[in-house]
C-alpha cells in the first residue's frame, strides 16, 4: 500500500501549512540528486520546553503534528507521498529543560507516523535527537529530513 492509501486508511489529515510568526529565508524542500532534502518544521503554535513545563507525552504528539506537516510539504512539493522511496535520515531537535535526557522518546512521535505511513523498510531510518536550549517561536520540537525520491 502507497503511503497516500495509508494516510487515508489510518483517517489521518494533512495540515495545512501554518503561516509562520517569522520570515524564514529558506526553501522547504530541495530536490537534488534523486534526494529530497526537508528544511526545519515544527509545530506552530505549540510552545514549552520539554521536562520543565511540557512533559514527554505532549512533546511527543508535537512531533507527530510535525510529522504531518512535513508530509504536506512532501506532497506540496512533490505532487504525492509516494513521490519517496524511502525515508534516510531525521534531526530532531527537542527544546529541552536543565536534566531532561528523554529526546529519542520525543522523537519517537515523528518516527511512528513515517513509519506507520510508509512501513518499516522504508519508513525506518538513521535518526538522531538532540536537546537544545531554544528553537523558533518556542516551539519544543523541530525535524529535518532528507528523503529518497522514488
């Protein structure tokens, strides 16, 4: 099944792609080389730092809304989901509070929409997830990827 087709069958939406409350000067998308790379997204409008005022569970679902605003910017971009072999690599960035070491857990709400839309073998990639002290417009959460074009 095409992730298109899964989308639909788990009852998921795309979002549509918030207005931003900056001016980025960046591409979303760049196709090169049989490669798609995915500028930062995050979750508009959501704000906290994870493991001081945001607990785990919240940042999670903040990563599984971006995930779902990367793939209205995959399809926008692309014309369709299954426009992506298969998925490479992901960079989470988890704005995180003094002691909190939980980032793959926050992660993981990216991980499982990829993954649920375009099964294990290519919806499973490299990952890495960090904490940072701060990201744009205080959002807790922000992912990068770069994709395999079909």
């Amino acid at each position: 099944m095409n992730p298109d087709e899964r989308l639909r069958e788990l009852g998921l939406e795309l979002p549509l792609l918030p207005e931003l409350p900056f001016t980025p000067r960046l591409r979303p998308l760049i196709v090169h080389g049989g490669l798609a790379y995915l500028s930062g997204n995050g979750p508009v409008g959501v704000h906290g730092r994870v493991g001081a005022d945001m607990p785990v569970n919240v940042a999670r679902e903040a990563a599984r809304q971006t995930a779902l605003l990367v793939c209205r910017t995959i399809a926008e971009g692309l014309g369709s989901l299954s426009a992506v072999e298969r998925w490479l690599k992901v960079l989470v960035f988890v704005r995180s509070g003094p002691d909190f070491a939980d980032q793959p857990a926050v992660a993981n709400g990216f991980t499982e929409v990829i993954v649920d839309l375009w099964g294990e073998e290519r919806g499973l990639c490299a990952r890495s997830a960090i904490g940072v002290a701060e990201l744009p417009a205080g959002i807790p959460v922000e992912v990068e990827a770069t994709v395999a074009l079909a």
